[in-house]
C-alpha cells in the first residue's frame, strides 16, 4: 500500500460509525454493531475498532468494508469508503493494458440462466398488462428451482415486496401460480421509501436470512421519493444506485416491476416511466408489450450488461396464470464472434473430457489440429480470459486458471457435456461452480491483531 493510501486510511479510521450510518448496517449506540462475518452482535472500541469475541477478529473501518464487500484488496475498501463519505481521493489506480489482458475475472453469477444475473433489474409494462402475474411466477420458480421458460434457475428464497394488493389478493394470487407449493416466499405488504428506512429493511432482512437470492418489489413507484427536488436523473440514478449496491453486496438480484409511458415508441426501453437515470444504473431492463390490452398475447423485451438483447414472444395462460414462450430470437441466435481458436479449443476440451496443462502445451495440441494457428501461448490466454463466459455458455466448455507449479501457470478444460434429466436440459449437473452462498461475504481475509 503506497503512502498516499496509507494517509487515506488512517483519515478513514475516524469515520467508523458514519460508515454504518452511511451503509445501513446496524449500529446501536454506543458501542455495538454487526460483525461482517458472522452477523452476530460484535463491540466498537473508541469508535475506531470493531472486534469479534465468537470469530475472534478485530479490525478497522478499512478491514470492515473490505470483509463486508468481498473486496480482495484494502484500497479497493479505501476508495469505496473515499466515494461513500465524500473524502477526496488525489491518486488514480492505473493498469497497463498488458496487465489488464491478464488479469483473471469470475464469470457473472446467473439466477436464471441467460436472463438474470445478480444485480438489479427492471421489469416495466403498461398498467394491468400482467407483469405482476409474471414477476411472481418467476419468484416462484426460483423459489422450487423449476425453469423458467427454456432457462435453468439457481433456486433460493425469495423476498416479494407486494406494495400495491393486501394480503388476500396476495394470497388468491398465489394459490393461481403455485397451486399451493409456494416454496420459500416471504411476504411483505408494507414497507419505508428509499432514504426513509427502506434500505435499513432490506439490509437488515437480507443479513438475517442468507438464502434469499431474489427479492421481487412492485412496484418501483411506491419506494421512490417523488418530490420535485429528486425527481430528476440524479435523483433516479441514487436511487437505482442504493438498491443496486445492496444486490451487489448480498450477490442477489432485484426485480423492480415499475410502469411505461403512454407515449408509444419504435425503442420499448424509451418507455420506461421516469428518467434514464433508471436504466442506466439497472444491470439488465426488460419491458411487456402488448399491442391491445385483451391480447393473450404479448412481446418480451431485455437488454443489460450480462445478457444478450432479447425479444421473447409470450402467450398468457389463463388457467395457470403464466405466461407461456411461444418463441424466442435466442433460438437460432448466433454468438457476436465465432472465433476460430475458441473452436479449437472447444473441440480439444471435447476430445479429452477433462484436461490440465501449461498454455503452451495446449498451444502445441492446438497447432496439430491447426498448423496455421499464429499466436503464441500468452496470447492464447487473454483470447480465453476475455471469452471465458463465451466458453461456458456457448463452447461448453469450463476454464479455469490454476495455481503455478515450477513458476509455470496452468489452466484446466473440462467439457460441460449435456444430459437430459425429466425432459430438462442440464449441462453438467455435478457442476457446482457457481453457486455461491449469498450473505454477502465470500472471503475472510487475515487481520492481524491490533
């Protein structure tokens, strides 16, 4: 850590308790807290110093945040916290384009396979167009782990913030899409605005409750501050930007069922009620259309950061109350870029199932299937660091890099082969990969006692 970030640091540790304040996590005067590990009650010392006597860890607002969030690095705390308390930062963090090539990510975690990853999301539709019925259905098959349309779910429970329907519509209406095998919904009828308390909520359910994965609110417009002074695109993004951190902190996804102009468009996005403030800061948006109000039929619009743009025609199911794929531009939808060596690759990772190695040795198999191929194995690698999820989704194939042995890197192929279990398609069942627990801390890094 260079000098400028250790100044920065020992600035920060005299703004512990507005941290907590300022991320919603519990804080009881004077000296009590939440320990980022374990939940439980953890002590504050001095108002600088949070210890843990059940995990035995103590540490400084720095080591909080960077436990609370999952960040692999100190800095990356300190300029979180520099953002949060509005402490000026004079240094940039620079990378080489070099090291950026090399540089290792985790894929996005999906709920809903192609559809919805974790983060935050928007579903908006013309008032009683049946996207209440939808987002409930999609709660409901995550919550039993059942597909969605041709889409494989990562269950969990489920948050449903009903804001707009009392707890017997609540209730007719689950008993129409659960048929009475609800799986793991928490209901919720009342609930702050956003600023008001609505993030304590959240923040303090979700800490409570691990499982939870998704947390569905219809409808965006009852937790927004609608006062004229806030009702702007800055106002809209710190909006969106609270909600978005608290799915990113957790690693869960919310669903936000919010309503679109009256207005028609030739772009379904530009009728999202409300600024662009709103979908900038969403990670994906998905809009229901329907060219008549008693149609059974209707369009399903995504776009986002994770999946690619889609247009879904649907077919509402009357007596099950769902909405039906009747057919989807993902079925005949071609990768952006067929790249000749993730071919390769996939071919070779077919061939040997499973395979682990140094980069230029796959570099040498790949040059017996291709004599012509030019690049070197460095290269080769940054090809597959920068298309790692195309390999997954479309090659079916799962890399990953592995620990060096003699200074040399390795990385590993296994071949994701499909089988077919009741009549749904499941690509490499055992594969737990990417599942993940979701309370928001993955990795305890070492403290050292202070």
């Amino acid at each position: 850590m260079n000098q400028t970030y250790q100044n920065l640091r020992s600035q920060l540790r005299g703004h512990f308790i507005d941290y907590l304040k300022a991320d919603h996590v519990g804080y009881w005067p004077p000296s009590l807290t939440v320990c980022p590990r374990c939940h439980r009650s953890c002590g504050i010392q001095a108002e600088i110093q949070w210890y843990c006597e059940a995990c035995n860890l103590r540490g400084d607002v720095v080591d909080y945040v960077t436990i609370n969030n999952s960040f692999d690095k100190p800095e990356k705390a300190i300029r979180h916290l520099c953002r949060m308390l509005g402490i000026k930062n004079t240094q940039f963090d620079v990378f080489s384009a070099d090291e950026v090539m090399d540089m290792e990510f985790s894929e996005p975690t999906f709920l809903v396979d192609k559809l919805i990853s974790t983060g935050l999301h928007i579903l908006a539709g013309p008032s009683k167009s049946g996207k209440s019925w939808l987002a409930l259905w999609m709660a409901h098959r995550i919550s039993t782990g059942q597909p969605i349309w041709d889409f494989a779910c990562q269950s969990g429970e489920v948050l449903y913030l009903s804001l707009e329907d009392p707890l017997s519509r609540v209730q007719r209406r689950l008993v129409d899409v659960t048929d009475g095998h609800t799986g793991k919904i928490w209901i919720v009828t009342e609930a702050e605005m956003i600023g008001f308390g609505l993030e304590e909520q959240l923040v303090n359910f979700l800490s409570e409750r691990p499982a939870v994965n998704f947390v569905l609110i219809d409808t965006l417009q009852k937790i927004r501050d609608m006062r004229s002074e806030n009702y702007c695109y800055a106002g809209d993004y710190r909006t969106m930007s609270i909600l978005k951190n608290i799915a990113d902190r957790f690693h869960i996804a919310i669903l936000l069922i919010h309503h679109t102009r009256k207005q028609p468009s030739s772009d379904p996005f530009d009728m999202i009620s409300g600024t662009t403030g709103l979908m900038g800061c969403a990670d994906s948006s998905f809009i229901l259309r329907k060219d008549k109000r008693l149609s059974e039929y209707a369009d399903f619009f995504g776009t986002g950061r994770d999946i690619e743009d889609l247009h879904f025609s649907l077919r509402f199911n009357a007596e099950e109350k769902c909405w039906d794929l009747v057919s989807s531009n993902l079925e005949e939808s071609e990768p952006p870029k067929h790249d000749r060596v993730l071919q390769l690759v996939r071919d070779f990772a077919k061939e040997k199932e499973e395979w682990i190695g140094s980069a230029a040795e796959l570099l040498e198999e790949l040059k017996t299937r291709s004599a012509n191929l030019d690049l070197t194995a460095n290269v080769l690698i940054r090809i597959m660091n920068a298309n790692s999820t195309m390999l997954r989704n479309f090659y079916k194939v799962a890399y990953q890099i592995l620990p060096k042995r003699n200074n040399m890197k390795r990385i590993s192929l296994r071949f994701l082969f499909e089988v077919v279990v009741e009549n749904i398609v499941v690509t490499d069942p055992s594969d737990t990969s990417d599942i993940s627990d979701n309370t928001g801390h993955i990795a305890l890094i070492g403290l050292s006692g202070q």
